[in-house]
C-alpha cells in the first residue's frame, strides 16, 4: 500500500468514528449492508473513469451513458421479453463500442478527450430522452424476474452483489494496472505519450483500450443501477455521476494530468465519498449538498495534487543540486 493510500485508510477511519459518535446508526447492520451497495454501485464505474484518467484523458459522457444503456436493458427485458443474460451481454457490448468510438475519435481524428465526451454527454442523454419520449423506462408493477435479481440484486451471506462484483472487478484491474504489459503502456502514455511512442509502444492502440475498458465497465455499472433503482428516468439517471469517478480517482492519487494513481486508492476514495454523503444524510443536511461536497472533494484533491508534485520535484531538484557539488568538490583523503 502506497503512502497516499495509507493516508486515505486512515482518514476513512477517523471520519467513521466521528460519524458514528454523532450518529450511532451509521454503524447500523443495515445502514453498513446499503453503504456497501452504494460503494459497489458507485465503484465500478469509478474504476471505469481511473482506466482514461491514467492515460490523462478524461470521460465526462459516463452518466449519460449509464442513462442510455439502463433504458436499454430495461426495455429489451420489459418490451422486448429477451432474457437478461442476453441483454446483459448487448449491453456490454454496446458500451465497448460507445468506447470504441471514443478512442477513434481521439486518436484517429485527433479531437481532445474533453469535447469528445462532452459531446457524448449531450449525444447519449439526447438518445435516452428520445428512446422513451422523455418518459420512464421500467419494470411493470409487481414484475419479478427471479434470476435476474437473485444475481444482479441479491446478497450473499448479506453481502450485496454489486459489493462482490466491485471487490472482484478491483481485484481484475489492480493486476491488469499494475501488474501487466498493457498497465505500464497506460501509465506511460499517461505519463508522456510522445516517448512512449518513441519506445515503441502504440499509443493510438492503448489509449483506446482504456475507453474501451471504460465504457464496458460503465455498462456494466449500468445494469446494476438500473436493477437498484427499477427504473430509469433519462432526463435525470445518472447526472453527475462522472464527477463522483472522477472524484474518486483524484482521491485515489490519479493525476488528472496522467501517469500516476493506484487502483487500491480508489477503491479507498469511493469509500470515503460514500462515508462523506452518509454523514450528510445522517445529519438531515439536504441532499442537494451532495454535490458542494464531490465539488470541493474534486478541487482539495486536484490542490493537493499540484501541492504534492511541486514537493516532490523540489525534492528532486535538491537531491541533484547535492549530488553535483559532492562530485565536483573533492573529497578529503
């Protein structure tokens, strides 16, 4: 574990202590069981959005993407009667080609990431809104699909699956981040995509990797929060659900300039975040609120960024100031 990651453990438990002093139900059985399924459905796209940042892109289309492809899952089961496990893997795959798009556009045509998903904001809601003519997508009164919720919605020993399927999809993306071929391209496109390039790496082809990595993770984030809610509203699902990833992900210690982050440390930064807007519903502070806290999460993370950078290439700049006068200055026999 990383020093920042070390960090982030600690504050996590010194803000749930202080909770749990003025508030004893946040140590609750049940308030614990729907914070982690918070955390799980928050998670995974947080990890999603961790995949570009690293290679110092950025995706804001990820709640409007989460809005079109709940409508979608939603409808091809309702409307359509197909089995899930099929619109499950439609889903998915219409999310890999959402992030496929993405990474054409950016290194085939060269636009940057920001207006390519800031149009993919707009495109995707748009869609959404006019698939239902702006009304909502979900399940009949009284529906039930045993299977589908047994696995998507269910608990194991009172473990929600979204917790599960988040432990394992960090799990899968720690060792595909920090332990594969294809982790270190990231970090190194990440980190300065013209030397990447120049050691022979293809950064056309890694950095559309991670918008694939990306969508399809969102996708699958989708269909757990369309499950959660039993229904999508698109003028409204998911709003702003690409400033909590991102949020997370600066928490977690990825720069949002690339080539630095840790996947253990967004798991941590999802935590905090979810610890954070608890506090604020225990409290009875409105809900409205939660968006002033992901806001001034975002900019103490990215100030404490900039602030951490600058110490350490001072730190730098004086181990070599100090290296060079110890071997220009002769030492005494």
């Amino acid at each position: 574990m990383q020093k920042k990651d070390l960090g982030l453990a600690i504050l996590i438990l010194v803000v749930g202590v202080i909770v749990a002093a003025i508030n004893p139900r946040f140590v609750s059985a049940v308030n614990l069981a729907n914070t982690a399924n918070l955390v799980g459905l928050f998670g995974l796209f947080s990890i999603a959005s961790a995949f570009v940042i690293v290679t110092g892109g950025i995706d804001l289309s990820i709640g409007s993407v989460i809005a079109l492809l709940g409508v979608l899952f939603v409808d091809l089961i309702v409307t359509w009667g197909l089995p899930w496990p099929l619109v499950a893997a439609i889903v998915v795959a219409a999310g890999a080609l959402i992030g496929l798009a993405h990474g054409w556009l950016i290194t085939r045509v060269n636009i940057q990431p920001f207006i390519v998903t800031l149009c993919g904001l707009l495109i995707y809601r748009g869609a959404a809104r006019y698939y239902t003519q702006d009304g909502t997508a979900g399940f009949t009164f009284g529906q039930s699909i045993p299977s589908l919720e047994a696995v998507i919605a269910g608990r194991t020993f009172g473990i929600p699956h979204a917790t599960l399927a988040f432990a394992v999809v960090a799990v899968v993306s720690w060792f595909v981040l920090h332990r594969t071929v294809l982790g270190r391209h990231l970090f190194a496109v990440g980190k300065n995509a013209s030397a990447a390039r120049y050691t022979g790496i293809d950064t056309r082809r890694v950095t559309t990797l991670a918008y694939v990595i990306c969508a399809s993770l969102t996708a699958v984030s989708a269909i757990f929060i369309a499950m959660y809610t039993r229904s999508v509203q698109p003028s409204s699902h998911g709003n702003f659900y690409e400033l909590y990833g991102i949020a997370a992900a600066v928490l977690g210690g990825f720069s949002l300039r690339g080539g630095e982050g840790s996947i253990v440390g967004v798991v941590l930064g999802v935590i905090l975040l979810q610890v954070l807007q608890n506090l604020v519903n225990l409290l009875g502070i409105p809900s409205s609120l939660n968006f002033a806290v992901m806001g001034s999460v975002i900019l103490i993370g990215v100030i404490a960024d900039i602030q951490i950078t600058r110490y350490r290439q001072a730190r730098r700049a004086d181990r070599a100031l100090r290296g060079i006068a110890e071997g220009a200055v002769p030492r005494a026999p």
